[in-house]
C-alpha cells in the first residue's frame, strides 16, 4: 500500500474542503468553478484537481447540476472578436406557458468577446417589430453610434431575423448583419448555448410561466444572474460583465499571486506551475481552426493573447 505523502490534506482540511464543496451555494457547481470563486473572496482551500479527489473518494464524481455534459463540436468559422462590441449574436427562443400550445419569445444579443447579454427582451409574438427595437436600443445602449467601426451581428435564417423591418434598422445603426449557413443547426452557437443555460437554471418553471409578466420577471433575473454572478468557463471563470469592462485583467493577475502565495506556502503540495489564469485572447465565432486567428490578428497587426 502507498503511504500517504507528507504533504497531503490533513483530515481536518479535507473535511473542510468537503463541507465547502457541500454548502447551499456550491451544491451545484463543479470544482471548476468553486475555486476561482473562492480565490475572488481570498480563499484558497485546494487546487480544482484536490477538489475532484476528494469528492471522489465520497462517492461525489457524478455531474453536479440539472445539465447534461456537454458534447465536443466541430462548427465552421466565421468571425473574429479582439475586444467588446465587434461582433453579437443574437437569437429567438421559445418560452413555454402554462397554457398548452401557447408560447412566450425571449430575444437575446450576445456579445461574442465578453459573453456579456447586451440586449434582451420577451414578448408574446415573433415579430420583426420586436427585433428592430431590439437592435435600435441594444445599439444606444453600447454606445456604437460614436464607434468608428460598428459590430457584425451574427444571427440564423428566421424570417424575422431577416426581415425588411430588420434589415433596415441594421443599415441605419450601420450594423453588418451575418446569417448562418442554410440548414446548419450549429453556426450560432454561442446564443444556442446561452439558451440552454437559461432553461437549466434552477428556477425555469418546468410548467410554463403563469402570463407574459412572468416571464419577463424570470427573464430580468436570469439576465442579472449571467452577466454579474455567473462565472463562465469559457473566459477563465470571471463575470461576462467583468470582461465586458475590462476587469477580468485584474481578478486573473490577483487570482495568479493568490496561487503563488498559496504554493510559497507549501511548495510540496505543487507538482509544477500554478493554475494558468491568463486573460483569454480573440474569440471566434465557430472556431475551426487557430491559424485563423493568428491571420485576423496580424491584419488589424495586433498581438494574441495566451489562451
């Protein structure tokens, strides 16, 4: 048998770490995310990898959460994002009421570099209406009318998405519109994704919301939640409103020298380098390949950040 290491958690430690992993807020969230959340407040307990282990060992591996794992894809390429407000996506999904076959349209637009919901709203018809409006005050609401080059808006082929009204609105905000391919169900994926998070929160109603009011409620808080609260894996597990303001440059430098105090602290628990924390780069929308990056970059002659 093994002998344990010298410098292994203490039991004490490890049902610490336990009873921090357990608590109402982390109960279901994955160690990929209560460690950097812990580190924004100061704490470091254990590396994601110790967390894992020890959860293991009290029969604590299976997906925390209501959503399935999710799937490795291989979607074409598209666009480029090196800061916020160059490229959004946007889309309509279906909210289901409580009465059978009626339904309630929640319209989002996603900024691609942040992932930060820049625009939103919920209405009881798909109307293009409804997405001009929505475009005209997500646009004053960025302030893209004082930007030299305005944003590429990525949506699919829906007829509301491409209606006249739409379209028109676009070209007086001088927006670029972007389709998906024809009969491509995954060129969009960033707003597809955003969506299945939200119907996998904890408090979508499994039975429909009650009128239109509700809906927009549920809607405001989810929206609140995901931009301030929701640290997101793609982005190094900051908020998408921090990166949207830049912020997330700080948390990930002060995230970096709490894990050279903590490994300075007991350098024998450390194998190698600390967790890496270094601000994601460009973002594409799709992405197929990395050398399509490195070519937009040295275009627009701008250095890329260590993803």
């Amino acid at each position: 048998m093994r002998a344990t290491p010298s410098h292994a958690l203490s039991e004490a430690e490890r049902a610490h770490l336990l009873a921090v992993a357990n608590a109402p807020r982390f109960a279901a969230v994955p160690p990929a995310r209560i460690v950097p959340m812990l580190a924004d407040e100061g704490v470091y307990l254990a590396s994601e990898s110790t967390f894992n282990r020890v959860l293991k060992a009290h029969g604590q591996t299976a997906h925390r959460g209501r959503a399935k794992a999710p799937k490795a894809v291989r979607p074409p390429t598209t666009h480029v994002a090196t800061a916020p407000r160059q490229v959004w996506c946007w889309d309509m999904t279906y909210l289901p009421a409580q009465v059978m076959g009626r339904w309630f349209h929640l319209y989002l637009i996603l900024d691609l570099y942040s992932r930060k919901i820049v625009g939103w709203e919920v209405h009881d018809a798909d109307h293009a209406d409804h997405a001009a409006h929505l475009v005209r005050r997500t646009a004053l609401a960025e302030g893209i009318a004082a930007m030299g080059t305005k944003p590429v808006l990525h949506g699919d082929n829906g007829s509301t998405l491409k209606a006249t009204t739409v379209l028109a609105m676009l070209n007086w905000l001088g927006v670029e519109p972007s389709y998906s391919r024809p009969r491509v169900s995954d060129d969009n994926a960033y707003a597809e994704s955003l969506f299945r998070t939200a119907k996998y929160r904890p408090e979508f109603p499994a039975k429909g919301f009650a009128d239109l009011d509700q809906a927009r409620s549920w809607a405001a808080g989810f929206v609140r939640w995901y931009n301030f609260d929701h640290r997101h894996s793609g982005i190094r597990y900051v908020s998408p409103a921090q990166r949207h303001a830049g912020d997330d440059l700080a948390i990930l430098a002060a995230r970096h020298d709490l894990y050279l105090k903590a490994r300075a602290l007991n350098p024998a628990r450390w194998s190698g380098d600390t967790r890496n924390w270094t601000p994601i780069g460009a973002v594409t929308l799709n992405p197929e390949r990395d050398s399509i990056i490195k070519t937009h970059l040295a275009g627009l002659n701008i250095q890329a950040l260590a993803a």
